[in-house]
C-alpha cells in the first residue's frame, strides 16, 4: 500500500470535488499551489552568535578605531593613509583562515582583560608598502610576496603596536581593553587560536597607502568577546558615551582652559565722552570718574566680566594691586553700593 507523501489543503480538496462534478479530471488541475513563504536556512554547524545590535556596536567601535588609524599611520608613514570599515561579518574560524592569503602578516593580540587572543591579518600588498616608505622608498612596495626577514618583522611590530594603541582608545567606552603583541606569524596555518568550528566576529577594513589598496581583517573569537556580550548593545554604547563626555572629557577641557591667557585690568572708574572731547585732551587736564567714590576699592577685570575687589599699591619699583574679595562673595546691598555715582577727580 502506498503511503501518503502530500496533504491536500482545503482549497485543493474543493477544487478536485467541483472538476470531478464537471467532469473535468485532468491531472493538471490537481497540482499543488506553490508555497510562497520565505524561508531562512538555519545551519546549525555555524549558529549565530552576535545579534544584528551587536554587530552594529562593534562596527561603530571600530570606525572610531580607523579613523584613529588613518591619522597616526598618516603621520608615521608621511603619506596618505585611508583606512575605513567595510564589513563585520560573524563566521567560523576555519573559514577565516581559509579567506587569507599565504604567507600573510597574522599578528596574534593578547586582549587583556579579556581571555584568550585575537588576531590582526595585514594584506602582504599593505605590509610591503609600509615597509617599502619607512626604509625610505615611494612606498609602492614589490609585487614578489615572501616571508618577513627579522628587520622587516621588527619594524611591522613597531606599527602594529602602535596601531593597538588606537584600538585601546576604540575600546574604551566598553572595557578598559590593554592589547598587547604577542608574536608575528606568516602561514595562517600555524594560527591556531581557537577550534576550527569556533565563531568570530572578523572586522574588514578598507586600507589604502598612497596608491596600493588592501585589507586589514581583526578576528576576535566569540569566547573572547562573550564576557561583555551584554555591553555591546546601543543603550549601553550611548550612554557610556554621554557619561565619557560629562566627566573625563569635562576634565581635559577644565586641564586644556586653566593654560590659556586672558586679559587682566584694574579698573578705576568710567565716563562717558565724545570722541571730539578725546581728541582736544591735554597734558593737565582733569578728568572726572563717575560711578567711583575716593577710597573705594578698584574692580579687578578678567576680560570684560567683574571678578576681583583690589586696591593699588607697589611691589618693589612695579604698580601692583591686593585682591581684596571676589564680587561673588559679595552682597547685593554691597554690590549698589560699589556701583552707586560718586566721583573722584584725578
């Protein structure tokens, strides 16, 4: 006895009773309709990790990390140096490993505090170039790929220390990230850091050196990242941003401002005249004050707002003032009476 392999719908059922009353039996009418649901294939061998939020933040960390990158590596190199974000993508290790040429500059990253290790992977078109502008060349490098000599490690491990220093700084907001360069290896296959089915969160970024173009791929295993899996998240993200700019970012202005120079005048008195009257002024005439009584205190200015209660007097053979108060510890009623008329004839 054959088994059943389909069941028919309810439109199906109704349409095969009214073609066998019409008589109408053709095997054509008795098809199934197409299924027109969309459906997402789920591979469990490679399951999501990171959620589309996440991906998100991690994308935003690491654009403030190559913009970061653009300007120091411009700085060393004396060339132009663009690096931008063009992917997160979440794979497993294996097929990473598979993506990258051979050989390659693999820099395994110690990401403390954070356990386990990260890896950043320079395209061989970027490393050459770096090194081809340091050693004082035009910077376009050589097209024949080999392995690094130990000169060549030496200075690749000057730049990508510097550039984790950036990388700290992206970091910030989420974890007090302390990377640091554990050693260089050329064959991917020698990079064993997690098991070949582990996921990752690889970052591609865009990276141009005057006028050779390559990648720049950071591997970050999800055991490695999975502590502060909560804090990869927007509420987070913004919000520790919006604490960074009220504190530490509210201290660096206070420390940058108490080093600038403003203007400092002890101020006698004021009037009013025309400009003619400025003009005919000579030698021995008497100008009257209004607003200032004899014995009264100067007004110490920094800039144009009142600060300062002084006297006048001398230090050694230089004309100095004595801070009495500060007009902020002032009363009102002390206040009007300072600045009631008076004169005072000099």
């Amino acid at each position: 006895m054959a088994a059943m392999t389909e069941v028919l719908s309810q439109d199906e059922i109704d349409q095969l009773l009214t073609a066998i009353n019409a008589g109408d039996t053709e095997s054509e009418a008795f098809k199934p309709s197409a299924d027109t649901r969309k459906i997402k294939i789920y591979d469990f061998k490679r399951p999501d990790k990171f959620s589309k939020e996440q991906i998100r933040t991690v994308s935003i960390m690491h654009e403030t990390f190559a913009r970061l990158t653009t300007t120091s590596l411009s700085a060393q190199l004396r060339s132009m140096v663009h690096v931008h974000v063009a992917s997160v993508d979440q794979l497993t290790y294996e097929e990473f490993i598979r993506s990258i040429p051979t050989p390659t500059t693999l820099a395994i990253i110690n990401m403390d505090p954070l356990k386990g290790n990260a890896i950043l992977e320079i395209d061989p078109a970027i490393t050459f170039s770096i090194i081809d502008r340091l050693f004082g060349g035009t910077g376009t490098g050589t097209k024949a790929q080999h392995e690094l000599t130990d000169i060549e490690t030496s200075v690749m491990e000057g730049i990508i220390v510097r550039i984790l220093g950036n990388m700290r700084e992206a970091w910030t907001t989420v974890i007090d990230l302390r990377p640091r360069l554990g050693q260089i290896d050329t064959n991917p296959q020698f990079a064993q850091i997690v098991p070949p089915t582990e996921m990752v969160v690889l970052v591609t970024l865009e990276t141009k050196v005057g006028e050779v173009e390559g990648m720049m791929n950071f591997c970050i295993p999800y055991l490695t990242i999975e502590p502060i899996i909560s804090k990869l998240s927007a509420q987070f993200w913004y919000s520790s941003v919006r604490r960074s700019t009220t504190t530490e970012n509210l201290n660096i202005l206070k420390e940058k401002l108490s080093c600038v120079e403003v203007s400092m005048v002890a101020e006698i008195g004021q009037i009013q005249v025309s400009v003619g009257d400025v003009i005919s002024l000579q030698v021995g005439d008497v100008v009257r004050l209004y607003n200032t009584r004899i014995g009264d205190p100067y007004s110490l200015n920094v800039g144009n707002k009142k600060k300062f209660l002084c006297r006048p007097g001398v230090v050694g053979k230089k004309m100095a003032v004595q801070i009495i108060k500060k007009t902020a510890d002032l009363e009102q009623s002390e206040l009007e009476d300072f600045s009631s008329d008076g004169e005072e004839v000099l």
